[in-house]
C-alpha cells in the first residue's frame, strides 16, 4: 500500500514533467504553519538516534490521508516535506548558533 502509493506518485510526476497530465493548480493547505504536534514529531524524528527507516510517513497523518483524493495526497506530501524541511533547517542553525556562541 505504501509503496503503490509512492510509485503512482512518481509516475504522475514524471507524467507531468512530460507534458502528458495536466498540472493541478489548486492549492489547499493541509497542516497549519503553527501546527505543534507537527513541530513535536519533528523534534522527536530529529533527536532519535541511528536511521530512521521512513521518516515521512512518520511524519504524514495516516488518518486524512485515507479521505484525501489522489491530488490532495500529493499537495499533503510536498506540503509536509516543505515544512520538515523548514523546520529542519531552523533546528540546524539553532544548534550551529548555540555551539559557537557559547
């Protein structure tokens, strides 16, 4: 199931890269910027310790994924790796800032 959806993913976006779909142009924001349990489960996967195996679906909530449309899954997916991505990187410069700024 996990794996069929990240496949069907890629091959609509390389559908799209070609020219052969039409690219959706809504834009529906899923998770709030302010969204703490995000920020949570954020700090939690950037504090474990080793490899995480699939930290995105760690990240993703398994329960609007499942009354999401197909096009409203991959606008949730990119949504959230934009924001662990963001904030991610405010983590990182935080620690730079507290390391030599001691």
């Amino acid at each position: 199931m996990k794996n069929d959806f990240l496949k069907v993913f890629a091959q609509k976006a390389k559908r799209r890269l070609v020219g052969k779909e039409n690219v959706p142009v809504a834009k529906i924001k899923v998770i709030a910027k302010d969204d703490e349990d995000f920020r949570g489960r954020v700090e939690t996967l950037m504090a474990q310790e080793g490899v995480v195996s699939n930290p995105v679906q760690y990240l993703l909530d398994n329960k609007k994924l499942k009354g999401m449309t197909d096009s409203a899954r991959e606008r949730y997916l990119l949504s959230t790796l934009d924001k662990y991505t963001a904030l991610r990187n405010k983590f990182d410069d935080v620690a730079t800032y507290d390391r030599f700024c001691m």
